[in-house]
C-alpha cells in the first residue's frame, strides 16, 4: 500500500507545478509570532476494521495493514525571537506487518484524522486528495481459511 497526499487545487502557495502538499508549506510557518507554540498531527492508516478513534489504531491494532503520520512542531521564543521547528513522517507499511502478504477478504477502510492547534487559512476552504496504490494479487481462500478468518473476527 503506498499513499500520498496532494494538493492539486494549488490551495499551498508555491506549489502550482507540483501539486505537493506538505504541511511545512501551510501559512501556520508564515507570520510567526514570538511565544506562540504550534503542533500539528495528520495520521492515515488503512484498515479491514472500523475504528471509531484514529487514535486506537497502531502498529499494534488488530487489523492494520498501514499507518503513517505526519507532525509539525513551531516554538518561538521572545525576546531574542528563536525559532525551533521539528517535522516527521513516519510510514509504517504492511510489508513489516505481514511479509507474507495479508488476505483480504473484505472492504479496506481508509481513515483520515487530523489534530491542529492553529488555524491554516490556506487549507480552509480547500480539498486535499489522497492517493492510495494497493499492489495485491489474487489468492483462493479455502472454507478451512475463511472459517478461521470469520473466527478470529469474532474472537476480538
């Protein structure tokens, strides 16, 4: 599974050749005012179970197939007016969770939640997209398998 995010509608500026979205782009980096912290976090997994919290779903969650999370940390300090910005994307794909590959016998559900502390104007009115390439190949599933794979459901 391999997603990204884009902004197609140029909603970020200096972007209108790429489309790239990346949230060191956004204006929360623009107009920094001294003593005023900053932390933004998007999470994307996908998942054959429906979590009703993105923040129930970890590498641990029953069920996922892949997460990754993007954060953005600003801190400015006055009165010397020091800026400190931290930003990570951590991936985590199925191919750690499953090497061998993970039989899908129903929905993949894509989840999207987002926590941010400051407000981006330019992303407000805006639609982000996300792409998702699923590289899969058919398998049969013997009644053995699916019985198991019914229980297991069950079980948790």
């Amino acid at each position: 599974i391999y997603m990204q995010v884009r902004d197609p509608n140029h909603a970020l500026t200096g972007n209108s050749n790429t489309g790239i979205w990346s949230i060191l782009s956004s204006d929360i980096n623009t107009g920094i005012v001294p003593d005023i912290d900053v932390a933004n976090y998007f999470k994307l997994f996908v998942s054959t179970r429906a979590y009703e919290d993105a923040s129930d779903v970890g590498i641990a969650s029953p069920d996922v197939l892949h997460i990754e999370d993007f954060a953005l940390v600003r801190m400015t300090t006055a009165p010397n007016f020091s800026i400190t910005s931290n930003h990570v994307h951590n991936i985590f794909p199925m191919r750690d969770y499953h090497p061998g590959g993970y039989p899908v016998v129903s929905d993949l559900l894509v989840g999207i939640a987002v926590d941010v502390a400051a407000t981006d104007t330019g992303l407000d009115a805006a639609t982000l997209e996300v792409d998702i390439m699923l590289i899969a190949e058919t398998t049969s599933v013997t009644e053995k398998h699916m019985t198991q794979l019914l229980t297991q459901a069950q079980d948790l």
